[in-house]
C-alpha cells in the first residue's frame, strides 16, 4: 500500500498486477523464457489505482531494463491521486541483449493496454533517467515512424507497429541516451579490449601513478573525452565485424556475448569543477567510482553484438534523446532537473530542452535532488507538485 515508504498518505490506492501478451515480429528470440521460445512476448506491470478516485488519465512509467514498481515517483504519484502505470519491457533487471527497438514497441504494447484494455482516455510517459530518452525515442516514432530496421540491420519494422501516440512525456533526472552516457563512463585508458589490465597510464585517472591529476587541464579533458570516443568506436567497428563475419560463416551461430570492462571512468566524479552541480565529489550513483568501474553492475558490463549496436554505440543508436527531441512537434513535455543529480551530468538537460521542437514545453529544476530522492522527502514533494501542476495546465 501507498504507506510502504512512509510517505504521506493522500489517498487510497491499490496495487494490482498487468500483464500484456502478443506475438512479436518475427526474428531471434535472445531473451530466456518459455513464452519466448513460443514466439510470443510477455510484459508484466503494476496498475497504482485509486480506491475512490477515477481518472480519465494514467501515468506511464517505463525503463528499458529497471522495474520502476519501488521508485519513490510512481508511489508518491499515486498518493497524490493519480493513476499510475508501472510497466517492464521484455528485459527487466538484464539488459545484456537488450534491442532499443524492442523496447520502444513494448513500450506500444502498454499505451494501447492502458487505452484499449483499461480504458484510460489519456496517457502521459513519466521518464526517469533511462526512461526519458526512452519516452522521447517512443514519441518521435508514434509522430512520425521510420524505422524499419535494427542497427544490426535485422528487420524491425516500427513504421507498421501503429505506435500510438501519448498524450504527454514528462522527462525526470534523464541522461542523453544509454549509448552517449556509456560513453562519457568508458575507461579511455584501456588499450586492449581482452586485456583490461594492459592500460596507457596517461588516462587511467583512478591510478595514482596517472601524471594528471584534478582539476584537470582542458586539454587533458578534451583528449580523454575523444579516447572514450574511439573506444566506443573500435568496440562498435568490431561488433559489426563479428556479426559480418557470423553472416558469412551460415553455420547456426548467430550472435555472441562479451564482457566490456572497465565503464564507469568520468573525470566529473573525481574533479567537482567539470559540469558542477550539487552533487557529492568523489562519489557516483553506483558508490565509489573506482570500485563500480570495474564491478559486475557497471553499464554495458555483460553485452551481445546486437544489444550493443542499439543501445551502447555511441554512433548507430537511434535512441539519442536530442536527436528524437528534434522530432517531437505535437506531444507537450515537462523536463525536470534534478540539480544534484550524481547520474545525469549537468550538462544533458540543457541540451535536451534546446534540441526540443515542440512549441509546449517546460523546464524545472529542483536544488539539491539526488537521481533518486533517497533521504529528500521534500524535493520529492517539489517533483511531484510540479507534475500536477503542469499537468492541471495542460488539461491532463
């Protein structure tokens, strides 16, 4: 119930299962379940409904790989009163072969589910962190659709998936895209990719034997931000290459897993003068940034060749928020800023909301929120009344 988190309770509200079943567009199957094999994918999700409060409108919530049920916004919404949809894409809690593509038409699946099955009038996205470039990618396709393939190059065809369209995107502590923030992770001192421990020192900032130390020089800044660059680059090169080469062999094999090491480098978390903003210096959003670069969680850790030219290539996904947001020209957004946030770098929203074409559009920042709220009751608060305002305003 809504007193879980022992936040306020503004209204009754039930916690009920969603599930959605369809028959995907054919090709490989690389998720592991039964309905998988059988050709058919299956999404499950939670319904935040009030007891005593119908609603015309559902709050969307989805991730492509995090389960969203237990983040503090979805709860808090609904003890605001609102309807909230908490929906998984086919991925949850593994994003090893995870395809951008697949997840935008999950995505589908659950706007026509919230109209069609549960009978709301309007759908608004909330995209929080991975979400929000998500809900951008998913509304700049339902707009205008012209995708029709991977980047793999495998068919999947979103023009012909009739993706409807939302009725708002709410963006909450949203980065770029998975693909540009691995990027801007990715340790640019390893030089050889089956050998993390054979490293240029010149770039391998968490060493102490590394020359370049903080605050770091512009150049030094620069240099390391094209390393991370090509790296993505020669990982990319490399995977189409294994794919091309798969292709030729027509044997059965069809795609291979590999571990990417060593992706959570940023000069930001060690020098607090690079993109300031509130948040902790030394620390990331994972814990100590030297242990998590080298953990099992890091991003992008454990990756097939197609998951990671869809949604790690820095240049081939087409999941980037501020390439989609030239795209959106119908669909309000509400961009929301955390300013402490140890996640998103502060550099990425701004860049969002310009890149924005959509005449109806609106930016908040919160002082001193953190990526999840976690100990800010009160900046939590500040998210949520800003939703119900612009929302209010937008008659949503």
């Amino acid at each position: 119930m809504a007193m879980e988190r022992g936040l306020p309770t503004k209204a009754l509200w039930d916690r009920l299962p969603e599930i959605v079943r369809f028959r995907d567009q054919p090709g490989m199957t690389e998720t592991y379940s039964f309905a998988g094999a059988e050709g058919t994918t299956e999404l499950e999700g939670q319904l935040f409904r009030q007891r005593a409060r119908p609603s015309k409108a559902v709050y969307l919530f989805m991730h492509p790989t995090a389960t969203v049920q237990l983040l503090p916004m979805p709860e808090a919404l609904a003890d605001a009163g609102l309807h909230v949809l908490c929906a998984s894409s086919r991925y949850p809690r593994n994003d090893s072969a995870l395809i951008m593509e697949k997840v935008a038409y999950d995505m589908g699946q659950w706007v026509r589910h919230a109209r069609e099955s549960l009978g709301y009038e309007k759908v608004i996205l909330v995209g929080w962190s991975g979400g929000g470039s998500l809900s951008l990618f998913y509304a700049a396709q339902s707009e205008h659709p012209t995708i029709t393939h991977t980047p793999a190059g495998d068919l999947y065809d979103l023009t012909a998936a009739r993706l409807q369209r939302v009725d708002g995107i709410v963006f909450i502590a949203a980065h770029l895209s998975r693909a540009e923030v691995l990027t801007e992770w990715l340790d640019p001192s390893v030089i050889d990719e089956f050998d993390p421990d054979t490293r240029d020192l010149e770039f391998d900032i968490y060493s102490p034997d590394c020359p370049n130390k903080p605050p770091f020089t512009a150049d030094f800044i620069a240099a390391f931000r094209e390393r991370q660059r090509a790296r993505n680059r020669r990982i990319t090169a490399w995977a189409e290459e294994m794919l091309a080469t798969l292709r030729r062999r027509n044997d059965g094999e069809t795609e291979r897993a590999f571990v990417t090491h060593r992706t959570m480098c940023d000069v930001r978390w060690i020098d607090p003068t690079i993109d300031p903003n509130g948040r902790a210096p030394g620390a990331s959003y994972l814990g100590n940034p030297r242990t998590v670069n080298v953990g099992p969680a890091g991003l992008a850790r454990f990756s097939t060749l197609r998951s990671w030219l869809s949604q790690w290539s820095y240049d081939l996904s087409n999941s980037k928020a501020a390439v989609n947001a030239t795209k959106i020209h119908r669909t309000p957004v509400l961009q929301i800023e955390n300013e402490a946030d140890d996640a998103v770098p502060a550099s990425h929203n701004p860049i969002i909301h310009n890149a924005l074409t959509v005449a109806n559009k609106e930016f908040v920042s919160i002082k001193g929120a953190t990526h999840f709220y976690q100990g800010q009751p009160e900046h939590l608060s500040a998210c949520i009344d800003g939703i119900i305002d612009w929302s209010h305003r937008n008659d949503l």
